[in-house]
C-alpha cells in the first residue's frame, strides 16, 4: 500500500512536471450550437476543430482531424435525469459516458465511463477551467487557465498513456454541461 501511494505520488509529480504531457489549448465557454472552433497545440497549430451541430433536440459536436475526418463526436442524453454525453469514435461505436457525479458548491465530481477499460474520475472547478482527470489516483489529464495569458483560452494537458481524443472530447463534453446557461 505504502509502495503504491509513493508510485502514485511519483507520477502525478512526473505529470505537474510537464514529462511526457501534450499541451493543448482550447477556448473558453466556445461551445454554442453551431459554432466551430479550433483545438491547437502549445505551438499555436491547429491539429482538432471541433463543429458544434444542431441536430434533433441534442447538443452534438463533431471532432476532426485537420484533414476533415471525424476523429469523435460527443452528443447529449436527452431525457435523462442526469446530465451526461455520449462519445463516439470516427465509425460511431459509443467509446465513453461523460456524466455528472457529485454537485457540491466548490468543487465538481464528473465521470468519464470508458467503453472498456478503468473508469476516470474528474474533479476540481470545472466552471472555472481548473480540474483534473485521474485514473485510480493517477493524474492523466489536467485542464488550466494559468498555461494561457488570452482571454477566454484555457489548455488541456494530456499525459502520453492517455487516449488523446477521447480526452479531448470529455473536456468538450464537461465545458458543454458545465455551461449550458451561457
């Protein structure tokens, strides 16, 4: 037990060091139906854009490479008592459930239920852009707004053992349930 916590320390501090992390910057309360935007690398490239759908009664949003292809497409739950999105892959088989776990007035609970595989845990201020995804303790992804001085951006870092896109779209996900009355 010892061993584990001292591993698991270990890594979390690897990850807030910046080894083996990809930084992406994303944009801040962007998620309005119908609009796009762009997910770039810490160098400014675009490498995602994200097209926010109006389908039916659901928030859909459709990720892409920059070559056009649908890398994943995140899409509401609509008549459910809790608020939770769905993530496809590119051939529209269901890869996660992105859902709301716990409400508290500081800090935010929400699950990512991947298809298989662990379940990942997200806490911290999703409203403000300043939370963490976790995989049994250990630190995976991390969103910030202290990485980017441009208003309204915030990033996402993603350690190298994640699956990037499927991050990717939880954070897409998070931003549109946190923020739904914007």
């Amino acid at each position: 037990m010892f061993e584990e916590r001292k591993d698991r320390r270990r890594a979390n501090r690897a990850f807030n060091q910046g080894e083996g992390v990809t930084r992406y910057r994303m944009q801040q309360k962007m998620i309005s139906i119908g609009d796009d935007y762009w997910i770039d690398n810490d160098a400014g490239d675009h490498l995602y854009k994200v097209n926010g759908k109006v389908l039916r009664a659901r928030r859909t949003y459709k990720i892409e490479d920059r070559d056009g292809h649908n890398v994943a497409t995140v899409r509401s739950r609509p008549l459910r008592i809790k608020d939770s999105m769905e993530i496809e892959d590119g051939d529209g088989h269901r890869i996660a459930l992105v859902k709301k776990a716990l409400v508290s007035p500081l800090r935010d609970r929400w699950v990512i239920k991947p298809a298989e595989g662990e379940e990942l845990t997200v806490e911290g201020n999703i409203v403000d852009h300043e939370y963490a995804i976790e995989r049994d303790g250990y630190k995976i992804a991390e969103v910030s707004k202290r990485w980017f001085r441009i208003r309204d951006t915030y990033g996402l870092e993603v350690s190298a053992e994640a699956d990037h896109a499927t991050i990717l779209a939880a954070a897409v996900a998070i931003d549109s349930m946190a923020h739904t009355d914007d």
